[in-house]
C-alpha cells in the first residue's frame, strides 16, 4: 500500500497551535532538547531532566502485574500494612515516575502517595533510584573511604577560619562518623560559589561559603531551631524566585556530638542513622523525584555526582570549580 502524507486544515489547525504551545512553554520539544545537549546544558541544570528521568524510566521493564490501576489508588490512600506498601510501590514503578515526566510537581507527587510522609518513605525513594540507576547505587560507599582521607587532608591545607574550627573537632580523633561528617562539611570550603540568579530576574547572590555549607548540610544545636531554620531560607528563596530544595540537617551541640541527623524536604523531615547515610539518602531522593540541587550548594552536590557517584548526565554543566577541585585531589570528574 503506497504510504500518503497527512494534510488538511486539520493538520495544519494542530501543528501551529502545538508550536504555539511550544513557544510560550506550556509543552516542552524534547526532540529539540535532544538534538543538541549543548543547548541544554546552557541552562545549567543541576538534575536530571525531564528527558533524563524519562529516558530511564523507559528503560525499565514492565512488572505485569495485575490491578495496576487499583494498587496505585491504595498508594494514594494507604499507607498500611506496610509490606504491602513496599510491593505496591514495586509494583507501580515505571507508572509512578512516569508521572515525573509530566507536570506534577515535587510537592504534588509527595501528597499523592501517603506512605512518604511516614518515616520509611525515604526508603521508597532510595528503592526507585536504585532501579533507576542500579549500577551506582553502592558508588558513594564504595569511593568515600578512599577518597575522604584526600579531602580532609586538602582542607587542612586552608587559611579559612570557619574551615579551621571545624577541622579542630577531629585532632586526634578516628571515629568514623565524625571524620565523615568533617569530611563531607569541608567540601564548601574546597571549591568557590557561584552567583546565584533566576532567569530574568534581577536580584543576584553570591553567598558565602559558610552559606553554601548551610544549604547542603546545616549543623544545627537544637532540633527546635530546625523550623526557624527552614522558614528563613524559603525567605530568602523566595526573594530570588527559587524554591527550597532538599537538603541535611545535623543536630548536636558540636560536630563531634551530633545525636541526630535530618533530610528535609518540603515540611518532612527523614531521620537517618550516619552522615554517610543521610548524603545517600538526600542525593538519591533529588533523582528519584526529578527535583533540584539547592541553589547555593549545587556545585557541591555535582561533585558528589561526578566524583563520588560516577555519575553523567548528557545535561550536566560542570563547574569549573568542581574539576579544580578534583584535579586538586588528582581525581577524574
């Protein structure tokens, strides 16, 4: 049969009103974006992308399970037993992240499944970054030991004053949680920040690097400093055009005495039992739901990426600060 171009006014009405749409953002040309990832990465943008996130969730293989439908509506409702919760967010995976690929915000995807306001729905995230990027789930684990004595050591190598006290809470000290935590806090103080600017907007920030460290963990010595804490950083977002974006909150009168450890994100608050764990848990759950890095520490967090996770993006812009730093430490980026 021979094959006939579509025409008519039909045709005509939908393909100018779909670059209309196009033209003013209401729907995004991925086919353009993935012509050319150097027009992408001009954005800068610090996430996985929509066409990203999409192109691995099409990866994924389909469940076949029965009622997906159905176990979906429980997810929206229910939230126990939950080993039910666990095989029905199994279940749902590609049908739930795909949902990441549309317009449905951070915030609205959290609302709609119940079980991630509970404790265990940190783990849920860490479940779907783990199917979504199987072969570096374990990376931050695997790389951290060997690559934490080299930071440390660089940093003590600073005349940074703020870096210096920090450094103090290790002098003679080998307890592993406090040398990740000093390790991992050291990071702001190794690379220069970035100014800060919404598209079109005319207000900009370069913050300091002790406001770049608040931004990606914030030592805090008291839990009930943790609201205030949150409220003036949505503020000063806001003020910006930005949204708050997950980042860690580490409770204890010094470094040396943190006796608990938060991710916020949005107003819930994930307890995790280590340093180690919590910068997993916070990096994997920016992935899993196609959210951003902080705006002050995104720099930070793509060091995390590139060096520690071994992980690329064809959108990544690389900070020219973070492969000083990793050639610093005679490191690949």
């Amino acid at each position: 049969m021979q094959k006939v171009s579509a025409k008519g006014k039909l045709l005509d009405t939908y393909r100018q009103r779909r670059r209309e749409f196009i033209k003013s953002g209401v729907i995004v040309d991925y086919s353009k974006r993935r012509l050319s990832s150097a027009t992408s990465s001009e954005a800068g943008s610090p996430r996985p992308s929509c066409s990203t996130i999409l192109e691995a969730v099409d990866q994924l293989e389909d469940t076949h399970s029965e009622n997906i439908d159905d176990k979906l509506l429980w997810l929206n409702n229910c939230c126990d037993p939950w080993s039910r919760v666990e095989e029905y967010w199994n279940c749902t995976t590609k049908q739930r992240l795909t949902q990441l690929t549309t317009d449905i915000t951070v915030e609205e995807y959290i609302n709609k499944f119940k079980a991630l306001s509970q404790p265990g729905g940190i783990y849920l995230l860490i479940q779907d970054f783990k199917v979504l990027h199987p072969y570096q789930n374990n990376n931050l684990f695997d790389n951290w030991q060997l690559i934490r004595p080299a930071i440390i050591n660089f940093a003590q190598k600073k005349q940074d004053q703020i870096l210096k006290e920090i450094l103090t809470d290790i002098e003679n000290d080998d307890c592993q949680e406090i040398l990740d935590v000093v390790g991992f806090i050291s990071l702001p103080f190794l690379m220069s920040s970035a100014i800060i600017k919404k598209d079109k907007a005319k207000k900009q920030w370069r913050p300091s690097k002790y406001e770049v460290l608040q931004s990606f963990i914030c030592h805090l010595k008291s839990a009930l400093e943790i609201e205030d804490t949150i409220q003036r950083r949505k503020a000063k977002l806001h003020e910006l055009g930005m949204t708050l974006q997950p980042f860690i909150v580490v409770v204890g009168p010094t470094l040396k005495t943190i006796s608990a450890r938060y991710i916020v994100l949005n107003n819930l608050r994930y307890e995790m039992p280590s340093m180690i764990k919590s910068v997993d848990a916070c990096f994997k759950l920016i992935f899993a739901l196609n959210a951003e890095y902080p705006a002050e520490s995104k720099h930070v967090w793509q060091f995390i990426q590139r060096v520690l996770y071994k992980m690329t993006t064809k959108f990544d812009k690389i900070f020219t600060t973070v492969r000083t730093l990793a050639s610093d430490l005679e490191l690949v980026v």
